[in-house]
C-alpha cells in the first residue's frame, strides 16, 4: 500500500508532473497541451510507447532518496531507478526503430546515441553523489560541485535539447502521420523524462540523513530549478550539432569533471 500510495501522490507522480511543467516553462519554453483524445493515442504505437515510457519514468521517481520516502532502500532503490528509466529512455526509441521511414530511423538511432552517452555521465556523477553520502562530510563538498557541474554539462544531450536537439530536417518526418493527441503525449512524456533525470541529481545532492527532512525537500526543489536554469543558459541559441561533436562533447567535456569527483573521493584524507 505504501508504494502505491508512493507511486500515485508522493514522491512519484506529483514531484514528476511539477518538474515537468517547471522544466518545460524554463528549458524549452513550451507549455504542456493535454492530449484531445487520450484514448486515440494510447492505441497507436508511438502514443503507448509514449505512455509506458511515462509511467516508468515516474516509478523511477518513487524510488529515488526523496525526504519522507518509505519506498526508498539504499541498496534496491538506486538500482530500480536506473533500470526504471533507462527503460524509460529507451521504450520510445525502440518503437521509432520500428518505423517504415529510414529517415525517422536514422534520426532515432543519432537520438538514441547521444542520449545513452549523455545519461552515462548523469550515472557517473549519481554515483560519486550517491557514494558521497553514505558517509557525509564537508570534505566531500568540491566531489559534490564537480558532479554536479558535470551533470550540467551532460544533461542536455541525455534529454536531448539544445544542440543535441533532433535534426530539423528529420523533425516534421518524426511526427509525420501522428495524430494531434499522440503528440502532445509524446511532448508531455519528454518533460516528465527529462524532469524525472535532473531530480536524479539533485535529490542527491543533500546528505540523505538531513535532520531535517522538510528543509532537505525544498533544498531539492531550489536545486532542481537552479540545475534547469543553468540548462536554459547552456542551451540557448546554440548550434546543432553533429553525432561526432555530440559524443565528443560527453566524452571530452561532460565525463572528465564527473572523474575527477570519483577521484577525489578515493583520495581524500578523510
């Protein structure tokens, strides 16, 4: 009972669905448009692909270390939040793998590249944060703002905005034939994806052991909306860019702050 309750008020669907707005309204200015006809979108491929997606991107939520949060283990917890989004990633890009149009395809797959070597680095800095807090103090602080600065930087090719945005050659055949439902389900999956993956981060940026359990949710929350400002900043009128320059930018860029945090914390004096 306390996980479905977990699930469907908090930490699960309420944090998601405020994120999301948050996220949409700060990083890609777009506000959420409810689907006219849920039942018409859910029945086509891409519209399911979009909800399931959506629900396991909330599950994930549920078992992150949010304040308050009884579904949370601290060993089961990190893992079926990783497996819970990742699938949550990867349903929809399976689906579009499935199109008749090479071009949808191809775009899919540049997608589908970008985001798994973006999301690699946000579970590099989840684990230097994550091992951080197990046993937390002051000394760990500059492994905490690299992994953080490194989750920045890697955040928007995980979710996809900004330069590593679709090809807009490839845009109008993406949603080409969908209806008007299935797309403004598949926009709303997006922002909760992408609000689901930057709590990740921010929920575990304060020690988990915070005394105070209602301060430590709205040091999250201020976190949360200061990690999307800093993404609205880092993306804004910025070119697109090619596959090569995209993971280049993870491997050479987003990854090496995420690595010197790891280091750190197996070398610091104590």
């Amino acid at each position: 009972m306390d996980l479905i309750i977990a699930y469907l008020i908090y930490p699960g669907l309420l944090p998601s669905i405020v994120f999301a707005v948050t996220f949409g309204f700060i990083v890609t200015h777009r506000r959420p448009i409810l689907p006219p006809d849920l039942r018409k979108a859910i029945l086509s491929v891409d519209g399911f692909a979009a909800l399931l997606s959506a629900l396991l991107a909330i599950g994930a939520a549920t078992y992150m270390p949010w304040p308050f949060n009884g579904a949370y283990t601290s060993i089961a917890g990190p893992l079926l939040m990783w497996a819970a989004l990742e699938a949550a990633f990867l349903v929809p890009s399976l689906a579009a793998q499935t199109s008749a149009s090479p071009l949808v395809v191809r775009g899919a797959a540049r997608a589908l590249q970008i985001g798994l070597a973006g999301r690699i680095v946000v579970w590099c800095v989840f684990g230097v944060l994550y091992w951080a807090n197990q046993t937390w103090h002051i000394s760990s602080l500059p492994a905490i703002v690299l992994a953080w600065v490194a989750a920045i930087l890697a955040l928007p090719a995980a979710i996809g905005v900004g330069m590593f945005r679709n090809d807009t050659a490839l845009t109008g055949m993406m949603t080409t034939g969908l209806s008007l439902s299935t797309i403004a389900l598949m926009q709303i999956t997006t922002d909760i994806r992408a609000a689901v993956l930057v709590l990740t981060v921010t929920t575990s940026l304060f020690p988990y052991d915070m005394a105070n359990g209602g301060l430590r949710l709205v040091l999250i929350a201020i976190a949360t909306v200061i990690t999307m400002v800093g993404l609205r900043v880092l993306v804004r009128n910025q070119p697109f860019a090619t596959l090569a320059a995209a993971l280049r930018w993870c491997w050479w860029r987003a990854l090496p702050p995420a690595l010197l945090a790891l280091v750190y914390l197996i070398i610091k004096p104590f």
